[in-house]
C-alpha cells in the first residue's frame, strides 16, 4: 500500500534483474547508462499508463451514464456500481504509474534510506529509479489484464442492459 505514494524500494534481487535488463544484450554498460535507460523506460511506461487512463476515463463515463439511465433494475445497477468502482480503482493505479518523482523526492529518499554501506548517493539514486522502474512494469501488467477484463465485462453489461433490462427484447 506504501508503494502507491512513495517511491517502490528494491531488493538485491529485484534491482539485479533490472540492471541485467538495462544493459541490452549482455553488453557492458556503465552504471550511468543503465540509470538514463531506466528513466527512459519510466518515462515510456508514464506514456502508455496515460493511454490507459484515457480509455479507463471513457468507460467511467459509459458506466455512469447507464448507472444514471438505469431506473429500477437494481441487479443491474449493483453490477455497474461493482464495474464503475474497479475502473476508479484501475484509473488510481495508472495515475500511480505516471506518478513522477523528481530529483528533489529521490534526494530525501537518499537522505531518509541512505545505507551506511553505500555512502554514495548515486547508488541510492539507482536503486530508487530501479525500483521504480520494476515496480511499474509490474503494475502495469496487472492494469493491462484488469482494464482488458473489465471492458470485456462492460460489454456483456451493456449488452446485458440493452436487451434484457430495458428494451425488454427476452423477456
């Protein structure tokens, strides 16, 4: 739950697959290098969460309009209340996702976890955007699934809505 609102700390084991997958192809890279590939992975998965959030953001509105529309079916109000409070919740995990953390959040970060080990600020800073870094693409993935379920449930919704709730058209 900390994650939502400060950045994610990594482990040894974590931070070591990142920097394996920071220095494309097995090539030697300098710590440098693989911390500006990290930033310019963040800055892309920032991109696509705000893609997602533009989507999340219309099938908000699809789903508050038939929650608005919809008179007496109360089966049918249930589930979209239950549709319209997940897309809120996917919607709050991509701003989570684009949530940028600036040079001044890392330097408190390095000031309030700095391990007496590694004085060096740097090395704090790396660990900081690598787990950003992982902890992002691990949301995302969980967004992307979720987002995809959910539209495909608010399809059957609508249709659910169209034919059997209001136009009657089975009954």
């Amino acid at each position: 739950m900390l994650a939502l609102f400060r950045p994610y700390r990594i482990n040894a084991a974590e931070r070591k697959i990142v920097q394996h997958r920071a220095a494309p192809l097995g090539g030697q890279m300098t710590m440098d290098g693989q911390v500006q590939n990290g930033e310019r992975w963040i800055s892309t998965l920032e991109t696509k969460a705000g893609v997602l959030l533009a989507h999340i953001s219309m099938m908000i509105a699809v789903t508050g309009i038939l929650f608005a529309i919809n008179g007496e079916a109360e089966g049918y109000r249930l589930v979209l209340a239950i549709e319209l409070t997940a897309y809120l919740f996917l919607a709050l995990l991509c701003i989570r996702c684009q949530n940028h953390y600036g040079t001044t959040d890392f330097l408190k970060f390095v000031r309030k976890h700095a391990n007496p080990k590694h004085n060096a600020a740097h090395h704090v800073y790396q660990n900081a955007v690598f787990g950003e870094l992982f902890y992002r693409e691990w949301l995302f993935r969980y967004i992307q699934r979720g987002v995809y379920l959910l539209t495909f449930v608010l399809i059957v919704t609508v249709f659910w809505g169209l034919f059997f709730e209001n136009f009657g058209a089975f009954n």
